[in-house]
C-alpha cells in the first residue's frame, strides 16, 4: 500500500472547514456494507424429518419428512429434526467464494457424511444482549473458488428452540447458496472496529479525530460499493488501522469462551447438542484463524461429546496437545458452591482433574467458575490441597449493592489458605472482543495500579458457538492498535503465570465471597436439595460400610460408585441444584435422584450384612447389628421392629443388640399434651396458635425464648419474585401464617409428641413436634402439601441470645456472620447459607436451629430464620407447588457452639444409624468393636473410602472448631504403613505410626487426608 498516495487522496475528500461528522450516517454506512456481503444466487432444497426426541445420524429419516421453503413450519417449541439441505452451484458463481445462509430459527448443526459434527449455526434472532455481540451464526463457508455445478448435499440435526430455550416461531428462516465478497466483508470489519474505537475514545483526542476523519472519507467514497470502492475504502483506513501503540501499561490476555450451563432453560439432553454445535464450531474457526485460543471446562461435557462423537473428540484433543484448545476448571461440572457438600466439592475436583489428566495429560491449575452464585470460604483450601493455584470467576460483578473492591486479590479461605483470583474487569464472560471491550476493561480495572495484566474472555455460550467471525476479525485488528491496551490470544493458565508474578502486590480478601443476588436459590426447588442431601449422605455411608470390608477381600463398587458420584456432580450443577432450571430439568432429576437412592441405600445394606454375617450374636437370641459412621459413640433410641431399644454405638463401628430384650424404662418426667411437651431436661410450651411461647431449659434454668415472643410460626409472605431472587423487604409483607386446625399429643416410648395440622389457601402442613427423653433437642418433622403461588414460607426463632454475629456451618468448619444491619455489606447478606446448623451463642449458652436438608437462613438481632419454602413461576411454573418432607429442630445448649458440640448435632440430625438384623450364631468379629476412634471432640472424620488407583484406605479429617489441636486417630484395621496424601491422593509424607495409632496436629479448619495401605484382618 503506497500510504503517501492514499494521503493525497484523502485529501481530495475532506469536508469542509465546518462540517459536522454525523455518526448516524457512519453508522448508516457500516450496515450499508453489511448488505453488500452476501449476494443469494440459488435455493437450497430443504426437508426436515421431524421427531419429538433427537434420533442419531443413522436413524435421522425415521421422523416425518416436511418439504421446506423460507416462511414454513417446522415445530413446535423442544421438536427435533434432521434437514436435508441440496442444491447446484450456479454457473454464475464460478470463481467466486460461496457460502451457504441458513437460518431455521433454531439451533442446528451440520454433519458430515459419517456422522460427525462439523459446524453450529443458531437463529440469528435470539433473545441475547446484542450489545454482546451477534448471537446468530447463519454462514457456511463451501468454496473459496467455486468452478460452477459444485453439489450441496448436507445435513444437520436441528433444535426447535433459540439459545435460551425460547420459541422463535419454529419457521425456516432462510436456506441459500450465496457468493460472499471477500474484501467487502473485510472492508466491513476495518470500518467497525475504527468506528466502534473512535466512538469510544475521549472526545479530544487526537486519535479520535484522525479515526473519524478517516470514516468520513469512506463515507463519501462508498457512495457507490464496487470492487473499486471498496479497494480504496479499505486502503484509507488501512492508514489508520497501522497505527500502533507504544509501550502497554496493561496488556490483556484474550481467551475464547464459550459458558455452557449444562441444564437451564432447556433440558440436559439439549445440552449434549449444545455442546456438539458449539465443539464442532470452534474447529472450524480454528481452521480459519491461525491465533484463536478457545477454552472450556467441565469434564462431563467433553464425556459427552467422546460418548456420541468420537471423531470430533479426536479432533479436539489434536487442538488440545497443539496448545491451541484449553481445557479449564479442574472440576466435573461448573457446580454451585454454597449448597454441595464439603466432599461433593472435593469429589468435584478428584474426578475433573483425574479426567483431564488421563484423557489429555494436563494437570489443571485453576479453578474456572465464571457463573456460580457466590463462593464458599473453604474453597481456596480444597484448591491448594489438589494442586491449584488460581482462580477465576466474574459473577460477583452482578451485585446488587456493593460492588467488589478487587478484580486482581489473594482469596483466603476458611483455613487461611490463599489463591490467586482474578475477575475480568469487563465483567462477562460473553465479551464482544470489541474495541469497547479493551477500554472498559483498562477503565475498570479496579487493581490497574498495581498490575499490568487482565483477562478477556469473548464468545457466544449456551450453544452459540463461541467466538464466531465477528470477534476473531475484531482481535486480528487489535493486536497492538493505537489508542488500545495490546491484546494477546493465549490460554488463560498463561495469563495466570504472568499475574502470579506480582503476587506480592495484591491485597488480601477473607472469607467467603458472597453474591448479593440470587439469595431464592437457596430454597428453590426444594425436593431436589432434600435428595442432594440425602444422597450426599448415603454415598458417605456406603464408602464407609464398603471400605470396611477390604480387608476382608470383599469387592469395592469402585465402577458403580464413580457413576453414581458422576451423576450426582452433574446434578450439582449451578442452575440445577439451586432450582433456576425449567421443570422438564427436575421431572428428571427428582426421578433419577430416586433410582439412585434406592440402589445406595441396597449396597449400603449388602456391605454392613456382610460385616454382621461375621460378627458373633451366640449371646443373643433376636440379634441386630447397629452401625454407626460418625466418628463418636452414639447413644440414642431407636425403634426396631416396633419396639424401642437404647443403644449405645462405638465410633465409626457397630454394636449387637438383643431386640428380644427390647423395653423402654419409665420415664417419669416425660409428658405430652395439647399445651407442652416435657422431659426431664427441657419444657416446651404451646399458645393456642400452635406456636411456640416457651421452651424452658431445666437443666440450665434458662428461658430459651424471647420474652412475649412466639417460636415456630409458620409465616407465609408475598415473594414475586423468581427461582434467583425475592423481594428483599419481603418481611414487612406477611399476608398471614399456617393456620392451626387440629393438634393430638401422645407419649411414644421415650418420646414426647404433638402433631400438629396446619392449612393455609390451598396448602395443608402437618408438623409431628417430638422430645426424646436425654435430649434437649425438639425435632419438627414436617409434611406439606404447598400449593401457593408467589409465596414463601419460613420459621423464626426469637431467643433470649443476643451477640453480634451468627455461626454458620458451612463446608469444612463454620462462618461467623453480622446478626446487624450496621453497614450496607451486613445488610446484603440478610439471606444467608448454612448446611447443617446455625446458632447464636453467647461464652454461657446458646441455641442451634439445626436441619435436614435447607439452606436459606437469616439471623436478625436475637432471630433465627429458617426458610422452608417458596413458590416462585419462573422459570419452572409449578416450582415447589408438590408433597415434601423435611425437619428442622431447636436445640438449646450450655455453653457457647463450641463447648456444646454441636456440630456432632447436625450430623447426628442428618446421618442416621444403620440396623442390619441377623441370625444367632459364631462369628470372628467381636459383638462390639469401634473401626476408628479420635481422641480429640473437634475433629471429624468426614469421609473414609478406598483409593482410587490403590487398595488403601482414604481417611479424610477436618478440625472443626477453628482452633489449633493435636488429637489421635486410632485404627481398629490394622495396616502397615501410613501417609499424609493431598486430595489427589498423591503421598506429601509418611507418618509415624504406633499400634495402629496416629498423632495428628490440625491448625483451624486443616483438612487432613491420610492413607492407609497395607490392611490386615
């Protein structure tokens, strides 16, 4: 390009001295080139075999066939089809570039003719944010020299539906061979990116005004678009787009992204098409940009892909060991991190990170979590202790009231483990790659003064393929442009290792990183967190009732154990476990979650029969075997072929009884009738209401609740809002309470019981209130058929404990949270996340609200707030208008959390013993023995499972407390040798061991996992 002769030229159209640049024409001029792209010289013949489910490859004529023109029906919203798309090459495109144009106002994607996936294409007109970019993907590029009489024949397997699972009519849009002007499509992009740059850059700069001087000119010249027009348009801006920066002060790392929510507005099995379109997508562009870097996480995406489309998986790994496929995360699924439980999050990362190093050979660094809705303070720990460093994540930008103060921070956990976590400062993870795009992000940049790096992720997810043309063009130009921070495609682990090394410089954030948004899905959807709890729970049961038995020889379900685990991760996903999926995503999980229940719950039983076939009940004639997992000995009642027994349960082992001896003592303090319930340590009053106006701790001679308050009511409130959020003065809108119709109190053994039955509208509750002798704690297990629109129903608790903050279990140990509203940061977090307990103490006493499978709570000044459920209709209009069950329970105590154990509350309140019933007769095993015993009350021993390459034993401990402890894990398996492990698994040391007896020392919330190799008998 002869730039000296293009400045003369240019000269020869500059405006007047006082000619106004109208940006309306400039704008007008950028979509009058648009026009001139494509030219359509042929139909496509079209017919759609339509079916109600997606069919493969090989059965894609099986549904009914539908000859096409553009305006006719396909579907209806969720149909499938395969098109069949032929057509000729006109003679009249010879040497030219063609393309296809097809839009099926759908999601699509074309196949080759064996059956594998070559290239996405999605409804232009999608509801998306086109600020973002453009959604739609309509060109398919065939020849880049056509000879003429070239055939079309292609298909592609089609969705009824738009990236958002929205009905766009269900039409073919367009189906046309078309000859594409490849200089007007670049010319298009020049005139774009400078005229999108000089809009955004300061009014008086000079840049600015060369750059819209430039457009001027080639607005004027393009008053005719020819090859001649258009080879001078581009020449002129060709000057401006040579211009290039000096040295950056920030330089910012661009990645492809393509965020793909595994189940949301649509159902899982659109999903696995997604993913497909959007895969075989990036391929393509691949082809044709030599600098694209993609990137993507979640290993059951890619399962999915290797189960359906092998060749495109071979393909990807190809980009994968060039260098130019990323994979990210380091975790099965993108899951939600307030509501998984501790080890679901580690099982997270033991199965992603196993997968990816086995399928690719890439140990994962990071932690890719651009979409999840807050972030639990014991993450940072679990992401050292499995050899990850770093951490990204966006969403905390969609705050309501505060905005975070770092984009560039060390996050330090629960335990004072510390990663370092970056937030893109154009805060999404769909960027347009626009000039815009660089801008913002070196404006926002809330750490720009202490770091020269930022992260840029662009693309279209949901199946949109990712980044189309439209961004790559854009990044080719803004390499090192002039008034622009140097873009750099390349993975984003690159980008880390460049932030690290000013580590030193960023400053520290604690805790957890709570979103002040999407509060709603702690309750949403309330079946489905009852099923994750409870199968949380039994997984934990049958590793620890299988594990017993190898050293027995007895055969661990390893193969069934990783699919159940797989499934149940997936199912952890962060718009399935907080309820913000259509109903078509629950209607599946609720059944599945079911299935895999029942067959946990069968091999659980299996694995503790096979122990009590070994263990000697000659002394009893009726025997039982109790087993018990939580690592303290357990005295409690149980009920046994409708007789009640007391048992007393070694930690972590089992106990025979004799149910023939099975009677209940009196038990002269223990009553019941319509006004309260007693036993000997705790009286609990009723009004006439149902609610609770007292519960008197007798042995503390404390009054647990708030002088003339009521406990228990069952409050119902206005809440329009949807699966993600509620009004946040839903308080000051209660329109009314459960209304009490009927109440019946009756002694059960050792229990002392009132049933309580509640209606409301359309909606009945029945509450069964218990107080066992022993205990103080008061169980409501609780029955609703809740039929409500846009309501929610919750329980206070107004105790006579005042404190400052609340205590919160969360994964791994527990979280202190304000009880005020002093600032606007306690205010956001009025709704907040607890897994088994909450409580408020004070050094002398305290009361727990424990539970069994919620997680929405707020504690206000002296108030404990348990929220149960909630209606919303969208996106699921029937969410939680069903039959549950759930239980809740109070549980006054001496002394503060700590000194109380309460944490052994919540387990025992959600890990029930087991009862196996046996035969009288011999056996190698003693009637009682305790498998492992810890000698110090604040530590637990979470999980204890196999190895997974090894036949050892995994124990896996936390302190629990929050203080520095030194304890004793004894073993009653005997083995021969013992190592510290990460949670990889990988050995960090050996440990001394002496009679099967280990010394451990736990700094506050240290998880600790030991391995055991080398078992006996």
């Amino acid at each position: 390009m002869n730039i000296a002769n293009l400045r003369e030229r240019g000269r020869m159209v500059q405006p007047m001295p006082h000619e106004t640049i109208s940006m309306g024409r400039l704008k007008q001029t950028l979509l009058k080139i648009e026009k001139h792209i494509y030219s359509p010289t042929a139909a496509l013949s079209v017919v759609a075999y339509v079916t109600k489910e997606p069919v493969s490859y090989q059965e894609k004529t099986a549904g009914l066939p539908i000859t096409l023109s553009p305006g006719d029906k396909w579907g209806e919203l969720w149909d499938c089809a395969w098109f069949h798309f032929q057509g000729v090459i006109p003679a009249s495109a010879a040497g030219s570039k063609v393309v296809l144009l097809i839009d099926i106002n759908g999601e699509l994607c074309l196949f080759d003719e064996e059956g594998t996936p070559t290239q996405g294409l999605t409804n232009v007109n999608s509801e998306f944010d086109l600020s973002l970019g453009l959604p739609g993907k309509r060109v398919v590029p065939i020849t880049e020299q056509a000879h003429g009489d070239e055939i079309i024949d292609i298909w592609g397997d089609a969705g009824c539906n738009d990236l958002f699972g929205h009905y766009r009519s269900g039409t073919l849009k367009e189906a046309h061979i078309a000859v594409c002007s490849e200089e007007t499509r670049q010319l298009y992009y020049d005139y774009e990116v400078l005229l999108e740059l000089g809009t955004h850059l300061e009014e008086h700069s000079a840049r600015k005004h060369r750059i819209m001087q430039a457009l001027y000119e080639v607005q004027l010249m393009l008053v005719e678009i020819n090859e001649e027009t258009v080879k001078k348009a581009r020449e002129r801006l060709g000057v401006e787009l040579a211009k290039r920066g000096g040295d950056p002060t920030l330089s910012i790392s661009a990645v492809g992204h393509a965020h793909i929510d595994l189940a949301w507005l649509w159902p899982i099995r659109e999903t696995k098409r997604k993913g497909a379109r959007t895969f075989a997508t990036v391929l393509r562009m691949m082809e044709q940009y030599p600098d694209y870097v993609f990137g993507a996480s979640q290993p059951q995406l890619y399962v999915w892909i290797k189960e359906e489309h092998p060749k495109l998986y071979e393909q990807i790994k190809q980009r994968i060991a060039e260098g130019r496929w990323e994979v990210q995360g380091g975790m099965w699924v993108e899951p939600d991190s307030n509501i998984s439980g501790g080890e679901a999050l580690v099982r997270q990362i033991l199965y992603g990170k196993r997968f990816f190093e086995q399928e690719f050979g890439k140990d994962m660094k990071m932690l890719w979590v651009p979409d999840i809705f807050g972030y639990s303070a014991a993450l940072p720990q679990l992401l050292l202790k499995s050899g990850m460093s770093y951490m990204m994540t966006q969403k905390l930008s969609w705050s309501v009231h505060n905005d975070h103060p770092h984009h560039t921070f060390l996050w330090e956990g629960l335990d004072g483990s510390r990663v370092l976590t970056h937030l893109p400062p154009e805060d999404t993870y769909n960027g347009p790659a626009a000039p815009r795009s660089i801008l913002k992000a070196e404006r926002d940049y809330a750490d720009k003064n202490v770091s020269d790096h930022s992260l840029l992720l662009f693309g279209i997810g949901d199946g949109g393929g990712g980044p189309g043309e439209e961004h790559l063009e854009r990044l080719k130009r803004e390499k090192n442009l002039q008034g622009l921070a140097p873009v750099e495609q390349e993975p984003a682990l690159n980008f880390f290792e460049k932030l690290e090394q000013g580590r030193q410089r960023y400053k520290t954030w604690k805790g957890e990183l709570y979103l002040e948004k999407h509060q709603g899905t702690l309750t949403s959807q309330a079946r489905n967190k009852r099923y994750n709890r409870r199968i949380e729970k039994a997984l934990r049961e049958l590793e620890f009732a299988a594990a017993l038995n190898l050293p027995h020889a007895s055969a661990y379900p390893s193969e069934e154990l990783d699919a159940i685990w797989k499934e149940v991760l997936l199912y952890q996903f962060h718009d399935i476990l907080p309820g913000s999926s259509i109903k078509r995503v629950y209607d599946e999980s609720l059944e599945r979650y079911g299935i895999l229940l029942n067959r946990v719950h069968e091999l659980i039983h299996s694995y503790y029969a096979k122990l009590a076939e070994r263990i000697d009940t000659s002394r009893e004639k009726q025997p039982a075997v109790i087993f018990n997992s939580l690592p303290w000995e357990r005295n409690e009642w149980l009920q046994i072929q409708g007789n009640w027994m007391q048992v007393t349960v070694p930690s972590m082992g089992y106990q025979a009884v004799d149910v023939a001896e099975a009677s209940v003592r009196s038990v002269s303090a223990l009553s019941a009738n319509r006004e309260a319930l007693e036993n000997e340590l705790v009286r609990v009053a009723f009004d006439l209401d149902g609610s609770i106006r007292s519960v008197f701790d007798k042995a503390a001679g404390k009054e647990t609740i708030a002088a003339g308050s009521k406990a228990n009511v069952l409050a119902i409130y206005h809440d329009d809002g949807d699966a993600w959020d509620f009004p946040a003065d839903y308080a000051q809108m209660q329109v009314g309470a459960m209304k009490l119709m009927d109440a019946k109190a009756y002694v059960d053994g050792p229990r002392a019981v009132i049933e309580q039955h509640y209606a409301y509208g359309k909606s009945t509750l029945t509450q069964t209130i218990r107080l066992t002798s022993g205990s103080k704690r008061i169980d409501f297990e609780t029955k609703a058929n809740w039929q409500e629109d846009g309501k929610m129903l919750r329980s206070s608790f107004p105790v006579q404990v005042y404190t400052e903050q609340v205590n919160c279990e969360i994964q791994f140990g527990h979280l202190k949270r304000p009880t005020h509203r002093n600032t606007l940061w306690d205010y956001a977090k009025d709704e907040i996340c607890a897994h088994h307990w909450i409580d408020l103490s004070a050094p002398d006493y305290g009361v727990a609200l424990l539970n069994d499978s919620k997680y929405g709570f707020s504690a206000r000044g002296n108030v404990l707030d348990i929220h149960l459920l909630r209606s919303p209709s969208w996106p699921d209009p029937t969410c939680d208008r069903a039959e549950h069950e759930f239980a809740y329970a109070l549980l006054p105590h001496q002394g503060d959390f700590v000194h109380a154990e309460v944490y052994k509350q919540g387990y025992e309140f959600n890990v029930p013993l087991q009862t196996i019933e046996t035969q009288t007769k011999s056996g190698d095993l003693t009637a009682a023995k305790a498998f492992f015993t810890l000698r110090s009350a604040q530590v637990m021993i979470e999980a204890v499972k196999k190895a997974e390459d090894r036949d050892s034993l995994i124990i896996r401990l936390y302190e629990t407390s929050g203080s520095h402890v030194t304890t004793e894990l004894s073993s009653g398996i005997p083995y021969r040798k013992a190592m510290l492990v990460d949670l990889m698994e990988n050995e960090l040391e050996q440990l001394d061991s002496h009679n099967h007896t280990l010394q451990l020392s736990f700094t506050p919330f240290e998880i600790k996992t030991i391995e055991l190799a080398g078992l006996s008998k």
